[in-house]
C-alpha cells in the first residue's frame, strides 16, 4: 500500500499465445532516486496461478524510477517441454526474448499497475489501473 511519500507497483503476465495468465514467471524489481542514481536490487517474485505478482517488495522512499525484469526464457521453455498445442513447433528456443525489462517513472502516493501481454515472439505493456 503506497503513502504520500512512497509509490507502490503491482504486475500481472497474461500469455496472449494461449489466451491465459502466465503462471511461475520470475520477476524481479529494482528502484532509483534519480534519473543518474545507481539501480538497487529490492527483490522478487514469481507470478501465480492467475499470473499476478502479489508480493512484490515495497519501494523505498525517494524511488523515481522503477524497473521490472521478467524471466521469460524459462517460461517458455517449460511450455514449449509441456508440448503446447498453441505454440509454433519449430522453435530454437523457449523465447525469442529471454527477458524482458521494463523502466518506468513513478511519483509518490501513487500506485502503478503494470500487465504484460506476452507471447513467444512479442510482448507489449502499458500502465494499468
């Protein structure tokens, strides 16, 4: 829960390749105070059963900057082993995009709910509610 001096994140992945949540998909956060100021590694998660991320580690005070990493690879390589019908068959790898990052900008009191739509070639993000 966010205060006047702090901002809060929440995130969901849904796979738009089959249509569902993304479940056991590794995220990890890291903040600044500063558009220069170094990242700092707050911690992470994994995503449930209905692709939300609820556990997510409070920001600290000062953060203008957000960033999430999403491990992807081992995702969909756990997909692709599971011999998804809706995935292509002929794949080097279990993602084009083994991780996917996403930076942000964030201002205290205010909560940023940030989805991922994902498939094995693409993905696309966009500040929720």
């Amino acid at each position: 829960m966010s205060t006047d001096t702090t901002a809060s994140v929440s995130t969901h992945i849904l796979d738009t390749s089959i249509g569902r949540p993304a479940e056991g998909v590794a995220i990890s956060l890291a903040a600044r105070a500063g558009f220069d100021a170094d990242w700092v590694a707050l911690g992470g998660s994994a995503t449930d059963a209905d692709g939300r991320c609820k556990d997510l580690p409070a920001l600290p005070e000062g953060t203008t900057h957000v960033r999430l990493d999403f491990e992807t690879e081992a995702y969909f390589s756990k997909k692709q082993a599971e011999n998804q019908q809706d995935a292509p068959a002929n794949r080097d790898s279990g993602a084009f995009f083994p991780e996917v990052a996403i930076t942000f900008a964030v201002k205290p009191g205010e909560h940023y709910h940030v989805p991922l739509l994902l498939n094995p070639f693409g993905y696309s993000v966009y500040r929720g509610s």
